[in-house]
C-alpha cells in the first residue's frame, strides 16, 4: 500500500551536481523521519542524511557541506542535493521513511534504489 518512489540518479562528472527526489504515496497519515542511505558494492549500507518532520537534519560526515536534505511535507517528499561530486559518492541511494498509515505505525519503508555513479 505505502510505496517510495525515488528518481534523480544517473552519471555525472566529478564536481557535478544531481538532485534525487523520492515520493512517498499510499496510505500515509504522517511521516515522522526521512532520509537517504548509500550502499556501494562491498560495503555496507550507510546512512547520507536525515531530515525530521519539524525540518531538524543529520549529515555524515563525508557529505555535509556538500549535500542538502529538505522535504515538502506536503507532498511527503523529500530531496537531496547532490554537489561537488566525486568519485567515492559512486553507489545506490535508498530513500527511507518512518510513517504511520491512518491505522497503525507501519515504521521504514523503503525505496528500490537509484544508482549514482561519479566518473572522474
């Protein structure tokens, strides 16, 4: 019923910029925390950057200063921008969501993924 949807993923040069954009749809009363988490092949999964429901974020260290995280709730959409580039930040993004349905806390969700790949 509740479904993450993300989009924005592709190739980019080193220094380039990509936004991903990943859409909650479903049943959804409300949507506590979102984020985006990494996997690169190999390692595992690590989270990017979260964003709560009142707009408090949480950055890793190796992208703040870089990547913003913002959402319209609205829209329980979230987004991060993606800037200065480079080859290490090559790997899927999975966006997550917290939420509850209008009946239960259904907890994470998440997405199928998108691939981001930075050539040098």
């Amino acid at each position: 019923q509740v479904q993450l949807v993300e989009s924005g993923g592709g190739l980019v040069q080193a220094g380039g910029s990509l936004r991903l954009s990943c859409a909650a749809s479903g049943d959804i009363f409300s949507v506590l925390n979102m984020g985006w988490y990494r996997q690169a092949p190999g390692k595992q999964r690590e989270l990017v950057a979260a964003i709560s429901s009142g707009g408090t974020t949480n950055y890793a260290d190796f992208v703040k200063g870089r990547f913003a995280i913002s959402r319209d709730n609205a829209k329980n959409t979230v987004y991060l921008q993606m800037n200065s580039l480079v080859p290490e930040d090559t790997a899927v993004y999975y966006c997550n969501a917290d939420l509850y349905s209008s009946t239960w806390y259904r907890g994470d969700y998440w997405g199928q993924g998108t691939q981001v790949t930075v050539s040098s």
